[in-house]
C-alpha cells in the first residue's frame, strides 16, 4: 500500500464538465437558518463528496458568493446545485409535491436512527438546522421522519456539519451500496 498522489486521486474523480452527465444522490438538502459562513462552505464540500441533486440555502444561511464559503467549499458551489429562498416553505412544498419524503437530521419523540432509512423510501429532502436551535419546530412538524445520529459521550449533538457529513454519507451508503469506489 502507498498513499496516492493528488494527480493519481485526481484521475478517479469527475470532472466538473462531466459531473451533470452522473447519477446524483436523490437527495435534496434544505439548509435552514445555518449562522456559519464555514460551515455552509463544508457542507457544500461534503455535498459534492456525496454528489447530491441540489441544496437549498433558506433563512439567514448565507449563500455564494462569499470568500468564506468558498475557503471551505473549495469549488464545490460549482458543481452542486443550489438556490436560496427567504423561507423553507416554499421549497418544502414543492418537494413534497414532487414525491419526496421529508426528514430532518433532528432529535425528537419520533426520531430513529440515521441508518434507518431504506432505499424505497428515496427521494429525500434533508432538512439540517441551526447551529444552537437546531431545526425549527414548524419544520419538524412538517416532516415525514427525523433522523437521529447516536451520542455516547456527554454533549447531545455534534457540529451541524459535521452531522450532516455523518447522515449523507449513510444515506449515500443506503441509496448506492456498498460498492468500493463505484460510480451508481
């Protein structure tokens, strides 16, 4: 075994000319009320990582063009889709129009584990809020299902982006399999 060099792991990814041409996730991201430049910037990153359909950066999360986002999205807000709306309704009901199921990354009476989820149940739209708040009880209320990750230490919640890797990741994993460096 030897590490790879970054031509050699450039050669394994898709190019941004190519990128619309592949089957994405089927996985559309609300992105509600987030404070953090950065970490809207990682979860544009973590967003190409999984190749998700479209993020949608509602309330005050901060959307590109902006230096700080791009510090940690490194391109990524090239090659995902995405859109801002002042509020998550709108796009909220248009998804469920469309047929997806919708879940957020949230602790609640009802919540189940992450890796709960099983391919039937695709399309999805994800809902992650809040850094301190979460998400919102009005969009709780409106969802299908909330997704829990389990803590075992002492805090009851990691870093929304952090979160939001864990989750999409898992639900990357659910939709694709377990296929080693596959392209679905």
């Amino acid at each position: 075994m030897k590490k790879l060099t970054h031509d050699e792991i450039a050669k394994r990814r898709l190019s941004i000319d190519t990128i619309p041409d592949h089957n994405r996730l089927p996985v559309t991201v609300i992105v509600d009320n987030i404070r953090s430049l950065y970490n809207v910037g990682s979860i544009f990153r973590t967003s190409d990582g999984a190749l998700i359909q479209k993020l949608i950066l509602t309330g005050y999360t901060p959307h590109p063009p902006r230096k700080e986002i791009e510090k940690t999205a490194l391109g990524a807000t090239k090659s995902i889709p995405w859109e801002y709306f002042p509020s998550p309704h709108t796009p909220l009901d248009a998804l469920r129009s469309d047929g997806y199921r919708i879940c957020c990354l949230e602790l609640t009476t009802g919540s189940t584990s992450y890796s709960s989820v099983r391919k039937p149940q695709f399309p999805l739209c994800l809902i992650v809020g809040n850094e301190i708040s979460g998400v919102s009880k009005e969009l709780v209320a409106q969802c299908d299902l909330a997704l829990e990750i389990p803590m075992f230490g002492t805090k009851q919640s990691l870093n929304v982006a952090v979160a939001y890797g864990i989750a999409v990741f898992e639900l990357s994993r659910i939709w694709r399999g377990f296929q080693s460096n596959a392209r679905v």
